[in-house]
C-alpha cells in the first residue's frame, strides 16, 4: 500500500504544484483547496492508467478520494476484488 501512496502523493503534487510539506496521507486535498473539479478529473484518469482499475459512475464520492489515504484504500479494494480494466 505504500507503493500507491506514494505515486497518488507525487501525482498529487505533480499536478497542483503545491509543496511537499503541504501534502500528507491524510490531508483533505479537495476542501483545502490543493485539488478542484478538474484536479478530480485527472486523478480519475490518473488511477484508472496507473493502476489499471476502472471507476464506476457509482464509486465517485468524496470519500473515495478526499486523501491520499482514501484513494488508496479505494484502489486497494478494487484491486482484491479483481476489478481491473
């Protein structure tokens, strides 16, 4: 699991271009304001390329993906559930 944190953290801060310090597993990437609504679109392409999951309609909560820590628990259920893309 921490493979995948650490590639969201840098795809993160990839395409923000906030600081390092500025991002932890837990930091609530949308409320304060590091990701917007296209920021949440490239995650989706990003995890979906990476990772080789598909995201379903229904599966596009913020709970999902509001931290670092969410989107890798969201990708590590996909991935023991076998669904990949």
């Amino acid at each position: 699991m921490q493979h995948i944190q650490e590639k969201i953290k840098e795809f993160i801060l990839r395409t923000s271009y906030v600081s390092g310090d500025q991002v932890n597993n837990d930091t609530l990437i949308f409320a304060e304001g590091i990701m917007d609504s296209m920021g949440f679109i490239s995650i989706i392409g990003f995890i979906e390329d990476e990772f080789s999951v598909e995201v379903a309609d229904n599966e596009l909560v913020e709970s999902n993906f509001e931290s670092v820590d969410a989107i890798t628990n969201f990708i590590s259920r996909k991935l023991k559930v076998g669904t990949v893309g």
